[in-house]
C-alpha cells in the first residue's frame, strides 16, 4: 500500500511517501506559515522524484491538528482534494499530539505538550508498549496546571515530555513532575515520516479519523468577535 502523508500544522510543511510502514521518501520545508504556496509544488516534486502520481497513491493521512488553524485547513482540504480525485477508500487524520508522540520510541508514558502561550498548552498522554501508542488522555487544551493534574492523576510513573512545549514550559514541568523527563530537542517538532506512521497504524488498524480539522479552541478571530459582542451587549 503506497500512502502518502501530509503535515501543515505548524511552520513545517510537509509530505512523505510510504509503502505501507517503510519509508519511500519525504521532503519537508520549515519557511514559516507559507503553505497555501509551498505544499503542493512540495507534493508534486515529491511525487516525481519518485515517478509516481496522485492515482498510485492508494491511501492518505494528514495532521488534523491541534495548531495553526490556517495551516490545518490547508492540509486537511488537500488531502481530502486528494481522496477525492484518487477514489481512494483509505484515509485518516492523526492528531498533531500523536505525531508527536511517535518521536519517542523507548516503552513508557509520553506527554506531548504544544505551548499555547500565556501558561496555556495543547496535551494528551500517551503509553507506549510493544510498537504501540495507547492513548490515555486524549488531546486537551488547557493551562498547564490543570494538565499537571490530569497527567499526575493518571499515572505516578516516569513520563518523557515532548513537543514545543517542553521548551516553554521546562521548569514549571520539573517543578510539578518529578518523574519528568524531556526529548531532545531535534525530537520536539513532527517528524512527518512517523505521522505516515502513525497514520499506517490507524488504518491497518481499522481505527481510522476523518480527515476533519481538530480545534480544541476557537479561532482567535472568533473569540475576539465573541469578546466584542459581549461587551456591546
């Protein structure tokens, strides 16, 4: 099964090609928030490069989020563009928290945290056993004190931090963890080949998502707007 997957959730844009769980190629670029321009001329050259097309794909996955709201739409529209001009029947959305996860291959609890600024962040906690990512609390979007609670409320075992956030936030972690610890930072971005991985898991797993946007809270525009109505009410 050749899959292609797509990553625009953050200032990195993008894809990698698999057949099944091994890696074919991947091309990525980090040139901020510019995807509108750069995925798809990143797709197609990957795609030649490698002398397939759209049409030998025969399954996608994209980053449905948390994170850039302008970035996740761009990536989930393309992808579903894709599926629907390929009639592919295989396709998922994997969570930015779960990619990120899958940077940590050794068993144990995983944290993966995205800062949210002003002490606020995107989480869930993940365990991994065997080659397999279990999730224990799925992705939430609060302060990182309420997620101190839920992560020390559902285990008292070592949990490794990863994502953005673990830069961040790294003393208020220690200071209320002291079974953390941290990945490295080469390791707190999403490596899009273990998206594709992830990606393969949920659909050889028959526990594919839709390729739907995740917000786990509004658009800034929109809470603006619901602020202002607020006051002139």
């Amino acid at each position: 099964m050749k899959l292609l997957a797509i990553e625009t959730s953050g200032k990195l844009c993008g894809a990698c090609l698999c057949e099944n769980d091994i890696i074919i190629d991947k091309l990525e670029i980090d040139n901020g928030l510019t995807h509108s321009e750069t995925l798809m001329p990143l797709i197609k050259d990957l795609l030649e490069k490698n002398k397939l097309s759209i049409s030998d794909i025969e399954a996608f996955v994209c980053d449905i989020g948390p994170g850039s709201f302008t970035g996740i739409r761009i990536g989930v529209a393309t992808a579903m563009a894709f599926v629907d001009s390929s009639n592919s029947s295989k396709f998922t959305g994997v969570s930015s928290l779960e990619a990120l996860a899958y940077n940590i291959k050794e068993d144990g609890f995983i944290a993966s945290v995205i800062d949210c600024k002003n002490n606020n962040c995107y989480y869930a906690l993940y365990e991994h056993n065997n080659g397999k990512y279990i999730e224990i609390i799925p992705p939430t979007a609060a302060s990182i004190f309420e997620m101190f609670d839920h992560l020390n409320n559902a285990t008292n075992k070592q949990i490794t931090f990863v994502g953005d956030g673990v830069t961040s936030y790294k003393n208020e972690i220690l200071s209320n963890n002291k079974n953390a610890i941290y990945a490295d930072n080469c390791l707190n971005i999403i490596n899009t080949e273990n998206l594709a991985l992830a990606g393969f898991n949920k659909i050889s797993n028959n526990s594919e998502i839709p390729l739907t946007p995740l917000y786990l809270k509004k658009p800034q525009a929109q809470r603006q707007l619901e602020e202002k109505e607020k006051i002139n009410k």
